[in-house]
C-alpha cells in the first residue's frame, strides 16, 4: 500500500512539474498560437491566475480575430474567479458592449452585474460600486425580463438599494447628531431627511426619518434668533403634522407630542410680542 502510494505521489509531482515546464516555455519563449492554446488549456483547469498572464499577451495578436469574443469572455470570467471584482464588472460590460449578438451575452450582462455587487464591501465605504451594480441589474431586468436569472436579479438589486437608503439614512442622522456643535447641521440634516425621502419611496426609514427631520427642525426653531424664529417654528410644526399623517401612532409620540407644545408655546410668545409692538 506504502509502495502505492509513493508512485501516485510520484506521477502527480511529475505531473505538476511537466504542466508547469509547459506553463513557463509557453508564457516565455512560445509563439502567439502557443499562448493561446495554453491560456486555454490553464483557463479549462481553473488556474485563472496563470491564465490571465496569458490572455494578457496574447490579446493585442487577436484583436479584430475571431477568438477575440471568447478571449474577452474568459478574461471577464477569470478575473471575476480571482475576486477581481471590480475589473470583472468593466469587463463583462466591455464584451456586452463589444459582441451585442454573443450567445453569452445575457450571462455577461448578469455577471458584470454580480461582480460589481460582490465589489460593494458595505454601504459605508465608497458607493462606486454600488450604483454600477443597482444600474448593472436595472439594465438586466429591463432587457431580459423573461431571464431565469430574473429572481435573483431582483434580489441583488433590492438588496442594494437598501444599502443606499441606509448610508443615506445615517448621513442625514450624523448631520443631526453632530449639529449641537455645528448649529448649520440641522438644516442639512433637513435637507438630507428630505432627500432620503424623497429618493426611497416607501423606505422602511421612513417613520425614523421623519421624526428626526422633526427633531431638527424643532432644535433649529428653538434655537435661532427672533427674526428667524416664526418662519422656522412653522417649518417644524409641519415636520410634526407630517409625521402624524403618516404615522398617526407613531413610536415616537411620546416626544414628538413634547415637541410639538414647545413649538405651540414658542407661536404664542412671539403672537403676544407682536401685539405689544
């Protein structure tokens, strides 16, 4: 059994040295066709690594030519295998764009999607990738709506969309949170909440936003000047009709109901600063 053993382990390294000596003549000193073949035969046997060092050689040779279309699709694919994620995605969008008629095309089309989604590490980070993904999927449902890839499609692309809402969600809270220090914050947090609003339609932030649109605009009024203090007492007492109409038992009503007497008592302390003028 010992015996065995020692000859497959034998065979297999003999195996691997004559596959790699191959490997280096080819990439080194082999001509274009050579290249090729190997590219293909490392491509076939998932060492995408060694396959890309290849293709890399070998494509300004075959532009224009025939085997360019499946060049341009294992590249794609390769790079994708090497969680090259985002070359991935430009790539399978490059060979959607430059062979429109390929069989591969609606798979290309799916994947350069996915590797833009599978380059989104988290919605915090650089939303880059995010929006090539969200308007990678979009393009796909649009264009193969009878797609088996469908679903899953729809699923990437929801998926997505919430994590925008939710960095724009926590974008427009940070400004709120950080506006005690910065008085400007509450007015951009306003502007944010109503971005978020009106960006996501039916966000499951929604009730959330709206109470802290309320609260900013609350904190604002409460704090601003006279001259300034009518105009923006009535902005927030409608943050707080909004969030009523919406939301008529509201999670927050405890402190939304706080705030809105505050605003009431701030409306009549300026009406009875008027008759005395």
């Amino acid at each position: 059994m010992q015996k065995m053993k020692t000859i497959i382990y034998v065979f297999i390294t003999f195996l691997m040295i004559t596959s790699c000596g191959e490997y280096h003549k080819a990439l080194n000193r082999g001509t274009t066709e050579e290249q090729y073949k190997m590219a293909i035969k490392m491509y076939e046997a998932e060492k995408y690594s060694k396959a890309l060092r290849l293709f890399e050689k070998i494509t300004p040779s075959y532009r224009g030519k025939p085997q360019m279309e499946r060049i341009q699709y294992m590249v794609a694919n390769s790079n994708l295998n090497e969680k090259n994620y985002g070359i991935a995605g430009y790539y399978f969008n490059r060979f959607s764009e430059n062979y429109p008629k390929s069989s591969k095309r609606e798979e290309a089309d799916f994947l350069s999607a996915l590797s833009y989604y599978k380059a989104t590490p988290s919605y915090t980070k650089d939303p880059t990738n995010i929006n090539k993904a969200i308007d990678a999927f979009q393009s796909f449902i649009d264009r193969y709506p009878d797609s088996p890839k469908l679903t899953e499609a729809n699923k990437y692309y929801k998926e997505l969309r919430y994590m925008l809402e939710s960095k724009a969600f926590e974008i427009a809270k940070n400004y709120y949170n950080t506006a005690e220090t910065d008085p400007r914050n509450y007015r951009a947090a306003i502007v944010a909440f109503d971005n978020l609003l009106s960006d996501f339609l039916g966000t499951t932030y929604k009730e959330e936003a709206l109470f802290y649109r309320l609260k900013a605009a609350h904190d604002l009024a409460v704090k601003s000047r006279v001259r300034k203090k009518a105009e923006r007492t009535k902005t927030a007492i409608k943050a707080y009709e909004k969030l009523k109409r919406n939301f008529p038992k509201t999670q927050y009503s405890e402190e939304s109901e706080k705030m809105f007497a505050t605003l009431k008592d701030i409306e009549q302390e300026l009406k009875k600063q008027l008759v005395k003028i």
